[in-house]
C-alpha cells in the first residue's frame, strides 16, 4: 500500500485549512466517508499520524508470530507496519464501512491470503472470539468513543491473557490548538484519564510514552497488560 509522503494534503494543512468546515472535518476524522474520506483523509491520516503509529509500534515490539489488532484503523498505515513485524495474523475494525472497503481494495493481497481479516464493527461490539490476538493497538481513536469503559472490556475480552494493548493520542492540552474543530464532539485525554480506566478494566502494567519528537510533542502512548 503506498504511503509515501507527495503532494498530498498532509492531516496538518487540513487540519489548519480554513476551506474546509470544521464540523465536516470534525465528522470526517470520527468516522471518514465518502470521496473525501477514501481519497483525502485516509492518505491524510496515514502521512499525519505516521509518527505516532511509530512509536507505537516501537512500544509494543511486535513479536514475529503475534497476532495483531488494530482498530479504528482508517488509512491502514498501522496494518501495514504490522504485517512487516510479524508473520502472525491481523485484524482491523473500523466502524467506517467506507474505510473498510478501502482497506479490502489497497491490501487485497494480504485478504486474499487469509493473513488480514478486515471488519466493519464499533469497538464496543467486535465480532471476534475470546482471546483471539496477542497485540491490539490503536491510534488517535479514543477521542470518538461514546463509552471508553465498555470499549476497554471488550478489547480486554479479544485479548489473550498476557497479551499487550498500547494507545497513541494527542493530549487534551495540544489538542487545544485544534479547538475549532475539536468543539464538535471530541472527548481529549491526558494520560491519567485512560491510565485509571485501564486499571478499572482489568489491565496491569500500565504506562505512558510522552513523545518528544519536534512534531510528537504532546503525544502519547499508553501501554498495558491484560493479567494472567
Ligand atoms: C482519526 S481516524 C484515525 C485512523 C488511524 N488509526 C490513524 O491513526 O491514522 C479515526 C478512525 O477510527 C474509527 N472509529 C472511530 N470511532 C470508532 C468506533 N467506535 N469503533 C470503531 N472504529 C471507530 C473511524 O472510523 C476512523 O477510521
């Protein structure tokens, strides 16, 4: 899947354009559709948010057989970087059926051969088995979930136990550049507001990267255990 940087719009000019109304953009990042959706923020999101996927993955370390999950994956940059870590199988969830449809067309390859399983699904109802990955990751997601406790359960559920789930996000206090269009419906975070959530979930080992990269400051990577 191509994701090289070109003379795209990158997700900092949309975020800044002034052309685009800021509830519409607002809407897109929730849940991306349409044209804008396929062609321009999906290759957005995968240039914008490759940093922080990065970090993430560098977190998590991927081990050569895990099973990984990610949700909410939109462009898919996450999955990419996943199927060049391990040979194990992936997943992807979004509750975009626009996304997942474009996610079937730029890895048909790797669907076609079993190893990605692609579904349209919230992440408080996904329709897979008890303990089915080792690894679930997810990026600049959690500001759009309604119920985070119910989302935490049921990514705990999917997880096996021991296995590793890790969050990149962008902190409510830089998130405040962005208040024209974070107005329109996000919930932000520092770390101790998923930290203590985490916990109430069931999780262990619990741990924030704060990012220091000149683009990243003000990003974050939780981490967490699902206990034994
Ligand atoms: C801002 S985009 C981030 C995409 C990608 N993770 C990245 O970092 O580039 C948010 C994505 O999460 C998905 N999403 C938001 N809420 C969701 C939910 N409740 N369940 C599943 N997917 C969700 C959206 O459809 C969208 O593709």
């Amino acid at each position: 899947m191509p994701v090289a940087k070109g003379s795209r719009k990158s997700l900092g000019d949309l975020l800044a354009s002034r052309l685009i109304p800021a509830r519409f953009l607002a809407a897109q990042l929730r849940r991306p559709s349409g044209r804008f959706g396929r062609w321009v923020l999906a290759r957005g999101l995968n240039d914008g948010n490759a940093e922080l996927i990065d970090a993430l993955f560098e977190a998590l370390r991927l081990g050569p057989g895990e099973r990984f999950l990610d949700v909410g994956f939109g462009g898919g940059r996450a999955l990419l970087v996943a199927s060049e870590q391990t040979r194990g199988a992936l997943f992807g969830a979004d509750f975009s059926p626009d996304m997942v449809a474009r996610g079937h067309r730029v890895f048909s390859h790797l669907c076609a051969s079993g190893r990605l399983n692609l579904v349209t699904a919230d992440v408080v109802d996904l329709p897979f088995r008890d303990g089915l990955v080792d690894v679930v990751g997810t990026t600049n997601t959690i500001y759009f979930w309604p119920n985070l406790d119910a989302a935490l359960l049921e990514l705990h559920r999917v997880l096996v136990p021991g296995g590793r789930i890790a969050f990149g996000y962008t902190g409510r206090e830089k998130m405040t550049r962005f208040d024209n269009i974070t107005r329109h419906g996000f919930r932000c975070f520092e770390p101790p507001d998923l930290e203590a959530p985490l916990e109430g979930a069931g999780f262990v080992d619990v741990e924030t990267r704060a990012l220091t990269g000149r683009d990243t400051q003000g990003d974050y990577v939780t981490m967490a255990r699902r206990s034994d």
